[in-house]
C-alpha cells in the first residue's frame, strides 16, 4: 500500500544534485558468477552451486578499491539500447 501523505521532499539520487545531499558517491563493479559448495542437506547429487561475487551489501563490506562513477552514469544508455530484429516495432 503506497503511502497516504505526500512528500515533503524529494531527492533523485541519479543526479549530482540529489547525490550532494547526502554525500552519495556511487561506485561499480562486474559481479562474477562463482561456484562454491552446496549448502547443507542438499541432496548428495548435489556437490556445488553458484553464487555471486563480490556480496556488496554485507556489513563492513569494503569498496574502497572500487571505481567512483557519476550519478548521471546510473541512467540506462538508451542510445545503446538495440532495436527489435523483427521490423514490426519502432525504436
């Protein structure tokens, strides 16, 4: 259920404006596809599963290595965007 009162302000956080109010700096990495150890109890045909690194939202997580990228670089390239093979829809 959406809430009932109207905001009292509103921050965009894709630009370098909203960004400044609370001091976000926005950084990227490639995830990776890695294969660990099953969990516990699954199955014995079961000997590995995938997961993905790094885990960016634990607690203490490190990103000081990371490179910092404009909030402006958060918006989907819709320049790059690629346009149906079919010809039947418009781009």
């Amino acid at each position: 259920m959406p809430p009932s009162l109207v905001p009292a302000h509103v921050v965009d956080l894709m630009t370098a404006q909203g960004s400044a109010v609370f001091g976000a700096q926005w950084k990227t990495i490639e995830a990776k596809i890695v294969e660990v150890p099953a969990i516990a109890n699954a199955l014995p045909e079961y000997k590995t599963t995938y997961d993905i690194k790094p885990h960016a939202g634990e607690a203490g997580f490190d990103d000081s290595s990371w490179p910092a990228i404009d909030a402006t670089g958060l918006a989907p390239d819709v320049a790059a965007a690629k346009c149906p093979s079919s010809g039947t829809e418009r781009c």
